[in-house]
C-alpha cells in the first residue's frame, strides 16, 4: 500500500508574528499623522459652522431688526422666540442648534465685545486659549 502525504500550506506561527509586528510599526507610523489630520479637520468644521451661524444672525436681523438676545441665544435660530413680530424661521436647516465638533455648545454672547454679537467655541479643551485643536474658534477674526 501506497502513502501519499499531502503537503498542508499555511502560515506559520513565525511568519504570523512578523507580518503583526510590520503591521504594529506602519500603525505607530501613520496613526499620529492621520490623529494630526483629524484635529485639523474639526478645528475647519467649527469655523464653518460659526460662520453659518453668523450667517444666520444676520438674516434673524434683517427680520427682525435686531440680534437675538443673550437669553434668548442661538435658539432663536430654531424657534420662534415669545417678543418676535416678523420672525421668518427657522434660519438653521437643522431641527436643532449644531453643536461644535467636540460635542459642546457654542457661546453666544450680545452685545459682543467684538463685533454686534459674539459666536466662539473654546476647542477640545473647553478652555479659552489653546494651541492646535484647543484653540478658540471665533466669529472675529
């Protein structure tokens, strides 16, 4: 009687090892360039968005006639608010106020100490000040 073996292919548990670890250094590689990226991108997406919100405003305004109050806020954006006679809402495509690409509320201040009105976002951090994605991003500048 005749044996034929057959020769399995596969991995080995050396060659397994190797390609996970040429994996893990590519990973430590590029992951700190695509985080970089990352921040970079919400720190843009916050500028726009501040930038339609001021948008926003100033069609509240010519409505209007004047900003919403401090009290009153960006949600008058949304909803009419009790004292507005010529109101011509919403102003925001959205159903609610957008929050800022780290999940905070926008700040709106009125009178602003920098223009009409104020619409700033503190970063990541929610601190004011910062560098990078901790930067204040603002209706002013």
């Amino acid at each position: 009687m005749q044996h034929t073996y057959r020769r399995q292919s596969g991995f080995t548990l050396l060659e397994l090892l190797v390609v996970l670890g040429i994996i893990a250094l590519l990973a430590g590689i590029v992951g700190p360039q695509v985080m970089k990226h990352m921040g970079a991108s919400k720190t843009k997406a916050a500028k726009v968005q501040i930038e339609d919100l001021a948008a926003a405003l100033d069609m509240y305004k010519l409505d209007e006639g004047r900003y919403p109050t401090q009290q009153q806020g960006l949600t008058a954006l949304i909803e009419k608010p009790n004292d507005a006679r010529r109101w011509n809402g919403p102003y925001l495509r959205k159903e609610k106020v957008p929050q800022d690409p780290w999940m905070n509320e926008y700040h709106y201040v009125f009178p602003g100490q920098h223009g009409s009105f104020d619409v700033f976002s503190y970063g990541a951090d929610e601190k004011e000040g910062g560098e990078g994605e901790d930067q204040d991003i603002n209706s002013w500048e």
